[in-house]
C-alpha cells in the first residue's frame, strides 16, 4: 500500500480570509489570528526575524521580517496584509473593531 505525502499548507495555496472596513468603505486587508510567536528564527534567516503560528485553519506557519516584529505582535492579534502588499500588526481590539470578515 503507498501513502500519499503529507500536503504541507503555504499561504500561496490558500487565499487568506478577506476584511472589509465596518464604516462601509471599500478598503480591503488580509489577515490571520496570531496564536503563538516562535522564538526559533527560520534556517537561514536573517536575525531578527520570526515564525509566527496562525488560528486559521490550513495555514502554515508564517515568517515575519524584523521591521514586523518592532510592531510587537502578541497573541491573539492579527497578521495583517493590506492590498498594496503591506504588513501591519493590530490588535483584536482594534481590528475587530475596524473590520468585518466577507463571506
């Protein structure tokens, strides 16, 4: 009997869930729930940058530049990737308060 590889997730094969501002405007991000912040920078990368574990289901870990983590990203904030590419950090707090996920 063979077995199949296991897939391993990329943020490329899945789209990552779409917000749209509460107030009505077209503004659109991406974002993931951030669960837990690895010390352990990835093999070969360059000081200062991180792995960061996503609540979202099918998602692998995602790297973070060092510019990312001044941000001081916590737990339970959000991951987000704004439509010119940009990353920001915000907090659930603010992000729930700004942004309503489309169905």
């Amino acid at each position: 009997m063979r077995h199949e590889p296991r897939k391993e997730y990329k943020m490329e094969d899945t789209m990552m869930p779409e917000y749209r501002t509460r107030a009505g405007k077209r503004e659109a991000v991406y974002a993931l729930k951030i669960k837990k912040i690895m010390a352990a920078r990835p093999a070969g990368a360059p000081y200062g940058r991180r792995m960061i574990e996503v609540e979202d289901i099918g998602f692998a870990p995602v790297e973070v530049s060092a510019e990312f983590m001044k941000m001081n990203p916590e737990p339970g904030g959000y991951y987000v990737v704004c439509q010119g590419g940009a990353k920001a950090y915000m907090t659930a707090k603010d992000f729930e308060k700004r942004y309503k996920a489309i169905k």
